[in-house]
C-alpha cells in the first residue's frame, strides 16, 4: 500500500474511532448534565419539589388570587410559562408544573404516560396543594389531559383556556420539520436518545414564527432538559390504543366550564381551520369563544408570550367579575 493509501486508512481508523468514542459517550450520558447539575440551574426561586402517586412532579407556585393551573406541551416544561406568569401573578395565584417525564419531572416509577395518568397528576397536585376551585390552561399536548380533567370535574373548574390543542386525530405533516431534524431523529435510539443542540434549535424556529425569541439560552434549555434519560426511556413506553386525542371531542362536549379557545394564527402543526373551529364546535359550554393571535406559531407561550396572556387575562377577569356578580 502507497503512503497515499496508508494515510487514508489512518484518517478512516481515526474518523470510525472518534465516531465510536462518541456514540459510547452519548449512550452513557456523559454528553449531558446530570440530575443534580439541571435541577441547580433550572429550578426557579419557587420551585418545589412533590410526591404525587410514586411520581417526582417539579412545579412552581407563585402569586395570590384565584388559582390558575398551567399544563404546557411536548418537550416543553414549566419555564415556557414565564411571560404568563408574568402577566398574571400580579392578579392570579399561577401554579406551573412539568408534565412527567420532561423537565425536571419524572419518570413515573410505573412507567404510565398519556393523558389518563397525566389527569391524575393534575388531580393529586391540585388537592395537595388544597385547591377547590381554580382555572385550568392547556396548550398543544397538554390538551389531552386537561379536556380529560375539566369533564371530570366540573365543580372543580372555574374556567378554560385551550391553546393548540390536538382536537381530533391529526398528524403533523411528514416534511414539517427540516430534513436535516428528520436524518437526526433517525439515529436518536442508537445514541440512547440524545439530540444534538442544532435539532432542538430548528424544532424551536419549525415552531416559532419569531426567530428573535429562539435564543441560544432557550436552545441549550431545551436540549440539556429533553437529553435526560428519563425523558427517552418514557417516549419508548407504549401508548394507550386509540390514541389520547382520540376521546377529545367527546370530553370537550362535557365541559360546562367557560372555555377561552386561543388559538395562534399561524400554527402549522393545529391549524386554527379547522382545528380551533372544531374545539368550538365540540365544547358543551354555553360560554365559549374563539381568539386567534396574530403572528404567532405553534409554541404560543414561548413564541407569543405576552399577547397571548393578555388576551387570557381578560378571559379571566371576566369570568371572575361574572362570578362575583352573580356569586356562582
């Protein structure tokens, strides 16, 4: 063999063993923090830790009034609600919680996951914390859930709000994400489920119409938080058959609550037609409305913040004034 051929199976040795050496790396979780390193940098002043059935739920509890419970979607976790909170904990009690296994939740010890257990979640939060009567918000996958609790409870739940919600089964479209997400997602099981950084920052942009808001720090939060192992392992868990949207419009024509359906504009993922149309149509509530927010995408607390809790504190505003008038 030449020193031009030598040289080339030198490269590929080195190439293959540096590939090697990281894929062990990533399987064994050294690439990402650890329990302790991501709780120290990503809990809050009010962040709180609690039991809740065998499950550790991380949850934050801030502000006096009327309690108002915050469910966030898919891969989020509690800090997507801070302009929320920001423009209601000077009026609102706001509890915020990370939905098991993401943020710095979970796992649930009896590997349960779906809108089923996440409804009990939400059930044994709220009595620990002695709520009788409170708001309940939900956004993208949260919607399962929540819809689920609110027809279950009705003396429970004051009032509504429904962000981009799953109403009915509706898959994303196979190209929404770039190609480049989509080749990186193939190989996530072969690295134990670790994503690199630059395919959370193109889920955020895919789901943001406000690119100036998908921040370096909002990437590395997104990535470190949904690298846990916790948070692959549960994603591996089988799902309940049909799927947890499936039984959505019937809890929706359950609900008797006022129900606020805000919806964002340019969603790609639930259209506001016909989704949002479709949850209106679906809700049994004589008190329902339809507000869609401008130039926003399907993250709505993260990409719209402070338009879309504005309109969600009038909503609340009056329902708490109708409430005192007529004292119901």
């Amino acid at each position: 063999m030449n020193k031009l051929g030598v040289g080339i199976a030198a490269c590929v040795i080195v190439i293959a063993l540096g590939v090697a050496a990281f894929v062990v790396a990533a399987r064994s979780g050294i690439l990402s923090p650890s329990e302790a390193e991501l709780r120290a940098k990503y809990m809050l002043p009010s962040s709180k830790l609690v039991e809740i059935d065998g499950a550790t739920i991380h949850y934050a509890d801030e502000g006096q009034g009327e309690p108002i419970v915050l469910v966030h979607g898919t891969f989020g976790n509690l800090r997507m609600w801070s302009d929320w909170v920001n423009a209601l904990g000077g009026h609102y009690r706001v509890i915020r919680f990370d939905r098991p296994p993401y943020g710095l939740s979970g796992p649930d010890p009896k590997g349960l996951y779906g809108a089923v257990r996440e409804a009990e979640i939400i059930e044994g939060l709220t009595a620990k914390l002695g709520l009788e009567k409170f708001y309940l918000v939900a956004t993208s996958s949260g919607g399962g859930s929540v819809t689920q609790y609110a027809a279950k409870h009705p003396e429970q739940v004051k009032g509504l709000v429904l962000s981009n919600i799953a109403v009915q089964a509706m898959p994303a479209g196979p190209y929404r994400n770039p190609w480049i997400v989509r080749q990186s997602r193939k190989v996530a099981a072969l690295l134990n489920g670790w994503h690199p950084e630059f395919e959370w920052r193109e889920v955020l942009k895919v789901n943001m119409i406000n690119h100036d808001k998908v921040t370096d720090a909002i990437v590395t939060e997104y990535t470190e938080l949904n690298n846990r192992p916790a948070s692959y392992h549960a994603s591996q868990q089988p799902r309940p058959v049909p799927a947890p949207n499936g039984r959505t419009p019937q809890d929706l024509g359950m609900i008797t609550a006022p129900t606020l359906v805000l919806w964002s504009e340019n969603d790609s993922e639930r259209p506001p037609k016909p989704v949002a149309e479709d949850a209106i149509k679906f809700l049994g509530s004589q008190d329902k409305t339809l507000v869609v927010v401008p130039r926003c995408e399907h993250m709505m607390p993260l990409d719209c913040g402070p338009e879309s809790a504005a309109a969600a504190l009038a909503f609340f505003n009056r329902v708490s004034a109708e409430v005192a008038a007529t004292g119901n």
